[in-house]
C-alpha cells in the first residue's frame, strides 16, 4: 500500500516501542538510583535509634549496657563518654554514623 506521498513504507506502525522501551530503561535508571539512598536513609534512621538507646542505657547503667543496646539495635558503639551528669555517644550502623547524648538523674 502506498502512502500519500506515493512510497511504501511501514507508516506509524512499531513506532511506540522504542518509546516503551526507553521510558523502561529510564525507570530501570531511576530504580538503581533509589534503591541505595534508601538503604542510606534507613541505615541513618537505625543509627540515631540505636545511639538515643545506648546514650539512655549508658547514662542509667553505664558504658556496658550501651554496648549491649547498641548491638542489640544493630550498631556498633564507636566511643562513649561521661562527663558529670552527661553521657554521649556515637555508634555506627553499615556506613551510616550518629551521636547522642543522655543525662543521668
């Protein structure tokens, strides 16, 4: 069949794959950027979670139980310090790190 112009050609057909195809690839892109700034942002949620609990646990009994909180949440207690009535500390979940601090009664 000939068209207007007088050639043969395939016209408008198949002419929506390649956009399908691209609007895929462009939300395959989308999809692996996401993914590990969410790993990121739960990793850095679970670490101030587990540094809130280990400052608390470490101001009411001292550095070993924010040790056990701490990996208890996950984490890794990375330095704790008393000064007085004040207890801070910073732990590390994966790459993600965070700091606290407690008050003693």
């Amino acid at each position: 069949m000939a068209g207007r112009d007088g050639w043969k050609g395939r016209g408008d057909e198949g002419q929506a794959v390649p956009l399908v195809m691209a609007v895929i690839a462009l939300a395959v892109v989308v999809l692996l950027t996401l993914v590990p700034l969410s790993q990121a942002a739960g990793e850095r949620a679970r670490a101030r979670t587990a540094a809130d609990a280990a400052a608390l646990a470490g101001a009411a009994e001292g550095k070993e139980s924010a040790l056990e909180v701490a990996a208890a949440n996950g984490a890794k207690l990375v330095s704790w310090r008393a000064d007085g009535a004040d207890v801070w500390v910073e732990v590390r979940v994966g790459d993600a790190r965070a700091t606290a601090k407690a008050r003693r009664d």
